[in-house]
C-alpha cells in the first residue's frame, strides 16, 4: 500500500474512462484496502480540453476527483480514507515505468500540498491559479471563430478585427 496515493489514467481511450484509484488503510500493519476505485466514463471528451483535479484530506479522510470538460464537470468522492504520512513524493505526467504515455497534450499541471490545496467542491478558481484551471482556460481553450464574429476589413486603417470569445 502507498502506491498510487492519487493518481489517474485513461483507461480505454475511445469511449471509454478516466481511471481514479487509491487505498486506504486501517492499521499501521498494512490491512486496509490496497485498491479503492472509481471512473468517470469520458464518452470520448478526452478528445477536447478537459481539467483534473485529484486531491485528498487528511484530517478530513476524503480524497475529492472533479474533472471539468468542455460540456461540464463530473466529481467522485472517496470517505473514510487513511493514507500514510508520504516522506517521499513521486510525480508522473504523461507515463510511468508501466503505463504508455497518454496519447495527446499535457499542460499547466500543478502539485499542491498544505493549507487550501484540498478542495471538496468543483470550484477549482483561485486568486493564484493554484491548480492551473485559468491558465488552461486561457491558453488551451479556444472557442472557434464562426464568420459571423469577423469584422469587414477597415478600408482608412487596413486592420482587420477578430472578436475571440
């Protein structure tokens, strides 16, 4: 156990889901449960911007998932969860030593620990940006340019202007 503290995978990638697993233990001889899971079916989502949240309280013995998609936000919770202390933190983006490396684009990932790095509600907006949802917003997320948004050319100035929304 301790393995996989929070962690997340995609686990068939067309149509299939985000993986979410932990453990929790109930004695320091290591009985507990080495392998709590939950999923949130993608529906193929992955495909476009999509932001992931995994966190865990200690003292309140939840772990909190949120995973915001362009069409919405879908959470899980976990209760009565115990980890051990972590002397040691291991982060892996992209792929580990088992799994192949997720098949697209990686950006703005954040690890946070200490006081406001748990959150138990799928509001994931911060005066610093701490979890990174705004610079996603701001510099992945694009909405397309429809005609109707492009403004004629201005004939005294030559400029052209896009309203990007």
């Amino acid at each position: 156990m301790g393995d996989r503290t929070l962690s997340s995978w995609i686990g068939t990638a067309d149509g299939g889901i985000i993986h979410f697993p932990t453990y929790s233990y109930t004695s320091m001889n290591g009985e507990g449960h080495p392998n709590l899971v939950n999923n949130i079916p993608h529906k193929n989502r992955i495909n476009n911007w999509f932001f992931v949240y995994f966190g865990y309280s200690k003292n309140e013995k939840k772990g909190f998932v949120g995973v915001r998609f362009t069409t919405g936000i879908e959470t899980l919770e976990y209760n009565n969860v115990n980890h051990y202390f972590a002397s040691t933190f291991y982060i892996y983006v992209g792929k580990d030593m088992h799994f192949p490396g997720f098949n697209g684009k990686i950006g703005f990932v954040n690890f946070n620990i200490g006081d406001g790095a748990f959150k138990k509600m799928p509001d994931f907006k911060h005066p610093n940006d701490i979890f990174g949802l705004l610079k996603g917003e701001e510099n992945i997320l694009k909405n397309p340019v429809s005609k109707a948004d492009v403004k004629p050319e201005n004939k005294e100035t030559s400029s052209k202007n896009l309203i990007i929304i």
